[in-house]
C-alpha cells in the first residue's frame, strides 16, 4: 500500500508543472494566441524560481519572480506576435530559443546547487490518516495551489462574462472587435496570464520535482503542455485528466524496473514523448471535431482595419 | 500613437533592409549582453564577427559549420513557405546520421568508392523516414506536424544515445559512448583543413531550391498554400501531397546534413551529434527570408557567428550559451523588422472614438 500510495504521489508531482503551463497556454490558446514559447518560459521560471529561492530563502519570493519571469517573457511574445503581427509560429519558437539560452547563460553559477526539500503540508490528524491521509493532505502547496488556479480558471473561461469575451475573441475576433472589445487587450492579458503559470510550472520544478537549476532542464515538458492543451480540447478539466495520465505513464515507465520489466532506461524515457504523440493522433483524428473545439482564430494575426 | 498601417504593396526596399536592421540590432543588444556580462563589449563584437574572417582556418571552419545549417535551412525554408511547420529537423538530422552512420559501421572494415554515396542515400532515407512520421499523422490523422516533429526529435537524440552507449559502442574503445571512426571520410576541399565536400552539396541544394521557387510549378503551388490556403483548395492543388513533398525534402535534407556532419568533421557517431543545428537552422530559414539565396548569406552569417563565438568562449572565458541567446534574440529582431516588409508605421494622434463608433462612420461613408 505504501508503494503505491508512493506511485502516486509521483505522478501528481510529475504532473503539476504540466498543469500550470497548460492551463495557462489554454487560456492563450483560448483567445487565439497560439504561443509556442512555453518551453522558453518554463525555463525562465525555472531559473528566476532557484535563483530567488538561493538569495532570498523565501518560497513565497521564488514564486513571485517565476510569475515576474514568465509575464516578462510573455511580453516579448505578444509585442512581437500581437502589436508588430509577426508570424506567431515563429515568434514562439524565437521564444523558446531565446529563453532557453538566456536561462542557461543566467543560470550558470546555480548549476550543481541545490534548494533542500520542499516543506510539505502537514494537517494534524488528517495527514495521518490511513492510506488516504498521506495522498490526500501531506503534499507540498504548490500541488493544491496548481489545483485552485484550475479551478479558477475553468470557472473564469466557462462562466464568467470575461471567459464568454475571451472566447469570443479567439473564435471570431472581428466580430469580437465590431461590438466593441479592444481584442489586442484581451489577448495581451490571457498571453500574459500564459507565461505566468508557464513561468509557475518551471519554478515547481526548480523548487519541488528536482530541487536543483540544470542547464534546459524542462526537457520538453513545455512542448508537452501544448500537446495537452490540444489534447484537452481546450477545456481546462480535461487538462488535469491529460496531465495525470500523463505523469502516470512517466512515472510508470520509471518503476518499471520495480516490477520487473527489463527495459533500458533511455528507451523508457523515450515514453514519454511517443505516448504524447499517440494521444495527440488519437484526439485529432476526427478532423470536424477538431474543426469544431479548437478557436477558430487561433494563431491568425488581428488587424483592426480589416 | 503609432499605428500600424498595411502597404498596398509589400516593400523590397524593408525586405532587403530588414535583415540589415536586424543584425543591426541584434549587434547592439549582444553589445548590451556582454556589457552585462562584465566582458569589453566592443572587443567581443570584433571577436566574434572579424576574428575569424582572419585566418584559412576560420573560414574552412565557417564552411564546415554553415553546410548543415544552410542544407537544413534550405528544407525548411520550402516547407515554411507552404505553411509546413517541420521543427523537427534536429531529430531528422540525427536518425539521417545514425542511419548512413550504420552502414559504415555495419560492413566495417570493408571500404571503396561506393561507400560514400551510400551512406548518403541512407542518410537522406533516414531524415525521410523520420520526416514521414509527421508527414503521415499530418495528413491521414490531421495530427498537428509543429508537436510531432518537435517531439520526435527528443525520441531521436534519446535513440542515438542508447545506441552509441549499447550496440553501436566501439567494441575496441575504453567503453565510452561513441562509434568507432569510420573507415571512409569526406574528401576535403581546402587541403589542410577541414572543409569538406558537403559544402559543395549545400551550394547544389541552394542552386535546386531555387529553381525549384522560382521556376517550377511545384513551387508556386506551395507559396500558393503557404499564403492562401483556400485559394490553393480552389484551384485543385493537392494539399497532401504539398505536405507530404514539403515534409519528406526537408526531412532529406536534414538527414543528409546529419550524415555530412558524422562523416565529415567528426567522424563517427557520438551522443552529441546534433548540436542544435536542427533549431539553429529554423534562425537561418527566417534571417534568410525562406528565399535560397537568402538563406546561404544568413547561413554563412550564423556560421560565423558561431565559430567567432567560440573563439570568444576561449579567449574571454565567454558562457558557451550566450551564442544561443544571441541567436534568439537574432530570431526576434528579424521577425521585428519583417513586420515592415507588408505594414508602415504610421504616426497618430490619440483618439477617442470606439471601434463600435468608427466603423459606423465608416458605413455611412
């Protein structure tokens, strides 16, 4: 029991960088932004996380300047993709480049560091519970707080009159933009709100996943999260179902040997990115239905005039 | 306020200026970098951008650095046209490579003239191969080609690793992760250094792509695609097999590139083979406006960038990775200074009037 209770405990840790980037690429996505930079702002966050944990010693700054990290990034991009309407497939891409060799270049006196375990919430009582206590009440507060931004957001998207125009704009930004909403405001502020979980999830795992700054250590998680925006058809809950699944194939893949199964460990940390694709293949497959979830405008450029 | 006017007609003056201003720009941030960095900026800049133009053996290295992003970017850049987004040519690059790297290892010590070409054509398969996947999920499962291929490239430099760690591994060497040398090597052009054929092989490719933009059907039929995809429906242009050519060329000429890299300069199969060239060359296809021509100048550019970025690592103690962020922030200033290829800025006054109210003017008119 407690190996498994151990299992999943690792998937949700596993999954919660993934969370926090997704839910906040949805949110860009959802508007019409389509920004590949996610990588570029995981890392960045990454790096402003530790470098601020080292200075200060206070989580709470951590997370401020993974937010500052990720916001500032975000801009780039949306000067770049939504004020000069440059091509958004390529200005992400510049992003992730950008911020992949900037982080590396900033980071270089943290590497080999590391920022000691992650204080874990402890409820008296309810974290001793049988079996459940463990899982349920004794994980570290960026795992909850990953939940509450979900939460948030999918009641901000699906029932509030700001989710409604956000949706509006990403769908059909011209007829967004004839009742009346500034669409470029609307999109720099759902960008922006972007980079700031992107920035989120690298800080949690700078801070939590592997307490340690390693040159490009998102290896990939911030391409993955645009993989499970798709994957959720653009509906914050079924970003946490992807995630989840997600984290489990990882994590399984990495007990595999636990039980048994001989497997080299390089080819099993191939899993990762081949269940990814299979799923994306699996969700796009029926080409009205994508036709039918993803934003109509996504990634198209916004010029008032037209 | 400034706004952003669209021009009738796209302007060639800004799309010549615009990789000028550019670099231009670039050249002053990277001056801001070192600065930051507590390095001579000045002395930096004459480093990395003269230094290496001063010896035989800086330009044979600046050769041998631009054949594989100029090959690479050359693929790209007619698949970018086509609105193919193929990101993945580090992983192309990388199977191409292990997979003409093979052969050479496979018939070891065997050797002669045919080895070469061989390994070539495996080379290109190998790209191709790893090209289709996205090519295929792309058109028969409408899977979005930027993620496959991007992903892919992780499952390929993860593959090459295992195999150079396992079965590829130097039976004779001290168990380090590399191939054993292979017994063929690429003939050089510039006797004592070591540039080598595969530049010749990137002039070919840029002199075919251009004929093949400028002067083929199959060319305008993807410019057509790229700029108007609804227009290119109309008129009966196959859109997969656009796809599928836009995918399998650019994942040869990578492959290609990967195989000129393991047989040329390095000489065998090791873990870090692909080098970033694959993502390098995505900053070349759009320095060099997706045109051939173009993309041999910004190849050369970047090429020199990077060995004078090296020679500044050494003679500075330089970060390794400040040469990638310059390369990004190249990538931004150029999409920057493309806006102004088809918009003009234009100067105006503050306003107070709502959309809502304008167009309405706008109506009545």
């Amino acid at each position: 029991m407690d190996l498994l209770s151990n299992i999943l405990i690792s998937v949700m840790i596993a999954a919660t960088p993934l969370v926090l980037a997704a839910t906040g690429e949805l949110v860009a996505e959802r508007a019409g932004v389509l920004n590949l930079g996610v990588e570029g702002m995981m890392v960045t966050g990454a790096l402003a996380a530790f470098a601020a944990l080292m200075a200060t010693g206070k989580i709470a700054w951590a997370l401020t300047a993974a937010v500052v990290a990720g916001t500032g990034m975000a801009t780039l991009f949306a000067v770049l993709a939504l004020s000069l309407r440059a091509n958004q497939v390529a200005a992400g891409l510049a992003l992730t480049m950008f911020g992949l060799g900037l982080s590396a270049l900033a980071g270089q006196g943290y590497s080999g560091q590391s920022a000691g375990a992650f204080p874990r919430l402890h409820l008296a009582g309810l974290s001793d519970l049988p079996l459940l206590g463990k899982l349920l009440f004794a994980q570290d507060g960026l795992i909850y707080l990953s939940l509450a931004l979900l939460a948030a957001t999918s009641w901000l998207m699906e029932r509030t009159r700001l989710g409604l125009i956000l949706r509006a704009i990403g769908d059909n930004h011209d007829a967004a933009h004839a009742i009346g909403h500034p669409v470029l405001a609307y999109r720099y502020g759902a960008t922006l709100f972007g980079g700031a979980m992107a920035g989120l999830g690298g800080a949690y795992l700078s801070l939590v996943e592997t307490p340690l700054w390693a040159e490009r250590m998102t290896a990939g998680r911030g391409w993955i999260a645009l993989a499970l925006v798709v994957f959720a058809a653009w509906r914050p809950w079924r970003v946490l179902a992807g995630a989840y699944l997600f984290g489990a194939v990882t994590i399984l893949g990495l007990h595999s040997q636990a039980f048994g199964i001989k497997i080299d460990a390089q080819l099993l940390s191939m899993l990762p990115y081949l269940v990814t694709i299979a799923v994306l293949v699996i969700i796009s497959r029926d080409k009205m239905r994508m036709k039918l979830t993803a934003p109509a405008c996504l990634g198209k450029p916004f010029h008032a005039a037209a | 306020m400034v706004r952003l006017e669209p021009r009738l007609v796209p302007s060639r003056a800004v799309g010549y200026l615009a990789p000028i201003i550019a670099i231009a720009l670039a050249f002053a941030a990277g001056m801001a970098l070192f600065a930051a960095l507590g390095r001579p900026p000045l002395e930096a800049m004459q480093l990395i951008f003269l230094e290496p133009l001063r010896s035989l053996r800086g330009i044979s290295e600046i050769l041998v650095k631009a054949t594989p992003l100029i090959l690479i970017a050359i693929g790209l850049g007619v698949g970018f046209r086509a609105g193919v987004w193929n990101i993945g040519a580090e992983g192309q690059f990388t199977v191409g490579a292990l997979m003409g790297g093979s052969l050479a290892l496979a018939v070891y010590p065997v050797t002669g003239w045919w080895l070469l070409p061989l390994m070539a054509l495996l080379g290109i398969a190998g790209g191709m191969l790893w090209a289709a996947i996205p090519a295929f999920l792309r058109t028969r499962c409408n899977t979005n080609e930027i993620l496959v291929s991007l992903l892919l490239s992780y499952v390929a430099v993860l593959l090459l690793s295992t195999l150079t760690h396992g079965p590829l591994r130097d039976p004779d060497g001290l168990n380090f992760p590399e191939s054993r040398l292979f017994q063929t090597a690429l003939p050089v052009i510039i006797p004592g250094t070591r540039a080598h054929v595969g530049f010749l092989v990137a002039l070919a490719a840029v002199a075919l792509a251009w004929l093949l933009l400028e002067h083929q059907l199959l060319g305008f039929k993807l410019k057509v695609l790229g700029q108007a995809p609804r227009a290119a429906r109309f008129a009966g242009f196959a859109e997969p097999r656009l796809v599928w050519f836009s995918l399998l060329l650019s994942g040869g000429c990578a492959g290609l590139a990967g195989l000129l890299e393991a047989a040329g300069p390095v000489g065998q199969l090791v873990p870090a083979l692909p080098a970033g060239y694959g993502f390098a060359a995505i900053v070349v296809a759009f320095l060099g406006r997706l045109e051939p021509l173009g993309i041999l100048v910004a190849g050369l550019l970047l090429a020199l960038i990077s060995i004078g970025g090296e020679m500044a690592q050494i003679a500075m103690s330089l970060p390794s990775a400040s040469i990638a962020t310059f390369q990004g922030m190249f990538l931004f200033f150029m999409l920057a200074a493309d806006v102004f290829v088809n918009y003009r800025p234009r100067w105006q006054p503050r306003r107070d009037s709502a959309p809502l109210a304008r167009s309405a003017a706008a109506a009545a008119e």
